[in-house]
C-alpha cells in the first residue's frame, strides 16, 4: 500500500478487517488533492503540509517516510533524529 498522506499534518486513518481506510481532516485540501482508495488501495495528495517533525527526522524523503513502522493512526512512532 502507498501512503504518502501519512507525513502529512491533516492525515487520518481507520482500519476495518485488513483495510485501512485514509481520509484527510482538511475538507478544503480534500477537495484539491486528495485522492482516496482506488482499485490498489493507494493514497495520494498533491496538497500536503508536511508535519513540522518529519523535517529534521532520518526516514525524511519529501512528501514520503521511509520507516515501515513510523506513524499509527497519524502520530509517529518511529522518529529518528538527523
């Protein structure tokens, strides 16, 4: 599953079964960007703002996160500093 909304400030997640379900909290940035659960289960936004924690964190690659394991439900869990 790609989910390059995780780093993002407005970032909101449920997970039903094995499904995880990605939302965005902003409705305004919802309607320019946010692009939701197609066939493959990706998530994209071309309207994120970047968590202010993610930007001196190691995993930091753009709009992305690299660690497997840094966010649940939103909150990182794997942060690593630079």
């Amino acid at each position: 599953m790609k989910l390059p909304c995780r780093k993002c400030y407005y970032y909101e997640s449920e997970t039903v079964g094995h499904r995880t379900f990605v939302r965005c909290q902003d409705e305004e940035k919802k309607k320019t960007g946010f692009t939701s659960d197609n066939y493959f289960y990706n998530h994209t936004c071309d309207n994120q703002k970047v968590r202010a924690e993610c930007f001196d964190c190691v995993y930091n690659i753009g709009h992305y996160c690299k660690s497997v394991m840094a966010f649940e439900n939103g909150k990182c869990i794997d942060r690593k500093m630079k």
